[in-house]
C-alpha cells in the first residue's frame, strides 16, 4: 500500500505535463504559404498631383461685363432728374409771386408795349414746360431782392422783359432799379419805375 500512492501520483503528473504539452502544439495551426509579391514599377521622374478638374479653354468662358458703367449712367440719370425738378419748382415759385403777377399787370396796361407787340399780351410759352413760361433770375422778397427776365409775346410781335428791384433796408419800400422791353427787332421800351402794389406788399413783409 505504500508504493501504490507514489506511484498515482507520479502518473498524475505525467498526465498533466503531456496534457499541457499537447494543448500549446494544438494551438500552433499551419499557416497559408505568403502570396507572391507584384513586379516593381519604376518612374521615370517625381510624381506631380493630378488635377481634379479638367481647365476649361479661353474660349469657352462667358465675357466679362463691367457694371459700372450701368451703375455710373443711373446715378447720373437720377441727379439730373432731381435738379429738373428743383429748376422746375423754382419757376413755379418765381411765376406765381406776386412781383411777377404786377409785373404782368403793368405791361398789359402800357400802351407803349401794345404799340410794339400788339394786344393779347402774355408771357410767351416754353415748349419743354408744357405750355408754362420759363422764367430766368430770382425773387427773393424777404431779402429785398427781385431780379427776373422772361419772354412776352403779343399779336404783332414778341420782346424779352427786364425787371430789377432792391430795397435798402427792412421796412423801407422797394427801389426798382430796371423796368424795360426789348422787342425782337431791337426797340426798347422803358416803363415807369413805380409799382406801388407789389412795394406795399414786400414792405410789409
């Protein structure tokens, strides 16, 4: 009985040492022989980037259009129609003053202009008013200041008016300084200075 468990024991250990070498020459499978490798490629210089696009000829690009001159031209455009219209409202300020309606009054009634230009006096029409009459210089009343011209025209004739008037201080009457007609065939007519109407007016102002 002595020898027996030497004996189990020592076949024990047999046992685990072949089991263990078994197991680690299990784990070793047989690998696939390596596949051949490809033909070197050579070059005969250094390797450039490729384009990822093809570039498109001269020819097939769209012309260039500058916008400027579009832009330029509009702006232009839009300036002379504002000074149009302050020219525009300018001569419809100057026509409806009151020195311009006594004016008118004036050569209506001077017998020395009916003899030269006829009856049916008025202020001769401007085609590009529409009818209206353009009337040149300035009427400035608070700062005593009137200096205008404009055409007239009659049944025999036309002429260009001329009237000027100042006043040297506030309060104080106008002073008319000019007052004539030169018709188109080169008579002049000189009307009287006194407008008493249209002085009592801006004296008052």
């Amino acid at each position: 009985m002595m020898t027996t468990r030497p004996t189990i024991a020592l076949t024990h250990r047999t046992h685990l040492r072949l089991s263990s070498r078994r197991r680690t020459f299990a784990n070793q499978l047989p690998r696939p022989p390596p596949k051949p490798l490809p033909p070197p490629e050579t070059f005969s210089s250094t390797s450039r980037p490729r384009q990822y696009y093809s570039r498109p000829h001269p020819g097939d690009l769209p012309p260039y259009r500058r916008g400027w001159p579009s832009l330029l031209a509009i702006c232009i455009g839009g300036v002379g129609v504002w000074a149009a219209f302050l020219a525009y409202a300018a001569n419809q300020e100057r026509l409806s003053s009151s020195a311009m309606r006594r004016v008118l009054s004036e050569l209506r009634e001077s017998k020395d202009v009916q003899v030269i230009l006829g009856d049916a006096i008025r202020p001769e029409p401007a085609w590009y008013l529409n009818g209206s009459p353009w009337v040149y210089g300035s009427v400035k009343m608070l700062q005593g200041n009137i200096d205008i011209s404009f055409r007239i025209k009659g049944h025999k004739g036309a002429g260009t008016v001329y009237f000027t008037s100042i006043r040297k201080a506030r309060g104080e009457p106008f002073t008319t300084l000019r007052f004539k007609v030169i018709a188109d065939d080169g008579t002049i007519v000189l009307l009287p200075r006194e407008i008493a109407p249209a002085h009592e007016e801006a004296r008052a102002l």
